[in-house]
C-alpha cells in the first residue's frame, strides 16, 4: 500500500469508527427516552404518598406493593359474592320483607 492509499484507509476507518459510536450514543439517547416514558407511565398507574420526586427502586417497590393490595383487594371482593351472592333478585325480595 502507498502512503495515500494508507493514509486514505486509517481517515475512511477514523471515520467509521465515530459514525458507529455515534450511532451507539444515539440508540442510548433514544433506549433511556423510552425507558423514562415508561417510568413515567408506571409511576401515573401507581398511587403514591411521597410526592412528585420518587426514585426507581422505590417506584417498583411501590407498585410491587400495589399489586399486593390489589390481589387482597380482589380476594376479598370474590369472598363477599361468595357469602352474599350475586344473585340480585334475592336481594330485592329481601329487601321488601
């Protein structure tokens, strides 16, 4: 190789290594974007007594904790119909006697 042609490879190389870091540092921009976002939408979706400023660990031991409630929450919903009933027109007899 002459020392053009070789001096011509190391630029066209140089080159090619910043568009592909470039590109690296682009993908990440736009990961850590959607990840926010993301954060963001859990963090509208979960009830929470800490205010605006709540770090991510917290948030998903937060939600963690919501599931839990909601489970109960549900759980406790189904043994009620079971012990009441859902059956309404016995409801309303009841009512009238």
């Amino acid at each position: 190789m002459s020392t053009n042609t070789q001096h011509s490879y190391k630029l066209s190389v140089k080159k090619a290594t910043r568009r592909t870091r470039r590109r690296k540092m682009e993908e990440k921009c736009k990961s850590k974007k959607k990840l926010s976002q993301k954060l963001k939408a859990l963090k509208n979706l979960i009830p929470s007594n800490n205010g605006d400023e709540v770090k991510t660990d917290e948030l998903f031991k937060e939600t963690a904790d919501y599931i839990v409630f909601l489970r109960t929450r549900v759980l406790i919903l189904q043994k009620l119909v079971e012990i009441y009933g859902n059956n309404t027109e016995n409801n309303e007899h009841d009512v009238l006697l």
